[in-house]
C-alpha cells in the first residue's frame, strides 16, 4: 500500500484485522446465504459481500460510516473503500 495515490481512508489501515469465522452472523440470523465475506477495518465485524441476496457489509459500512473492508475469501487480498469507490491490493 505504498502508492500515494490511494484515498485517506485506505492509507489509515495499518493493520489488517481478519475474521475470526468464515461465516456471516447476520445470514445465519436471517436463514439467508451468502456468497463472498468482508471483514469491517473498523470494527471487525465479518458479514456478507454485495453479490450476496441481503449485502451486509455494505449496509453496515454505510450505516456506522466504516469506510474500509477486506475481503475474507483465501487467495484473494485487497482492502475496499465503499466512501471512494477504491480498492487496493496488499
């Protein structure tokens, strides 16, 4: 991440916080499924992609304004900033 380029919100991440489990809380509240994981850079919390029928992640970055995610898949390493529309790989 060492392109200055790179929105404000992107550089802030310093350390990656991963997922504890490979799952979405909310779907498995729900019954729903999900497709793909993001894991919240604020606050950790791990819920389900935008390709996924209920998208919590993005509800959740938009409704507590935690800008940045990761993606939670194995082999896939990039951060997401839903506020800048910007991803970066790591």
């Amino acid at each position: 991440m060492g392109n200055s380029e790179i929105c404000i919100h992107l550089k802030a991440v310093k350390v990656l916080k991963t997922a504890s489990e490979h799952v979405c809380e909310a779907c498995i509240k729900l019954g729903t499924k999900w497709v793909h994981l993001r894991t919240c850079q604020t606050c950790g919390v791990t819920l389900c992609c935008d390709s996924s029928p209920m998208q919590h992640m993005s509800h959740h970055c938009r409704a507590e304004k935690h800008p940045v995610v990761i993606s939670s898949e194995p082999g896939e390493r990039w951060l997401y900033c839903y506020l800048d529309d910007e991803m970066v790989g790591y």
